[in-house]
C-alpha cells in the first residue's frame, strides 16, 4: 500500500496514526492515511479491518488493534476535555 521512504507505519502498529495523509476532506472532518486507516477530527479513527477506534478522552492511548496502541493526539483540545 505505502510507497514512502521509509515506509508509513502499519494500521497496527503503535504510531499508526503517523502515517501521511493520502486524502483529506476537513470540511467533513476526515482524513485517509496512507496505511489505510480513516483519522476523524475529534481523533477517533476507522482501521482499514472496519474496527473503529473511539476518540481519547484522556491524555492515555488508545488502542488501534489488540495489543497495539496508537499515540493519543495532545493539544488545547484534549486539554480542555481532560481538564
């Protein structure tokens, strides 16, 4: 699927959510990666196996796969939810 040097990293691997963006539609709130995963505005996610990933609502990880995680995204907005 990915043809980056060096390689995006695996739907299940734990920086999953590090992959390029291939397509994105903001004014829908989505973006598809380059491993195949869907990346929603509020960082919920979509894995290309059709399971979907809630959004964080700590500054904790949250799980892509079993037994994978992927890094939770930090910013204001995660701040004030975590707050």
């Amino acid at each position: 699927m990915c043809k980056h040097q060096p390689r995006c990293p695996d739907a299940r691997a734990s920086d999953c959510r590090a992959a390029r963006v291939l397509v994105s539609h903001p004014e829908q709130g989505w973006s598809l990666l380059c491993n195949g995963v869907v990346l929603f505005e509020d960082a919920g996610a979509l894995l290309p196996s059709g399971r979907e990933v809630a959004p964080p609502f700590t500054a904790s990880a949250v799980t892509c796969a079993s037994a994978v995680t992927c890094a939770a995204p930090a910013g204001p907005a995660l701040a004030a939810v975590a707050a």
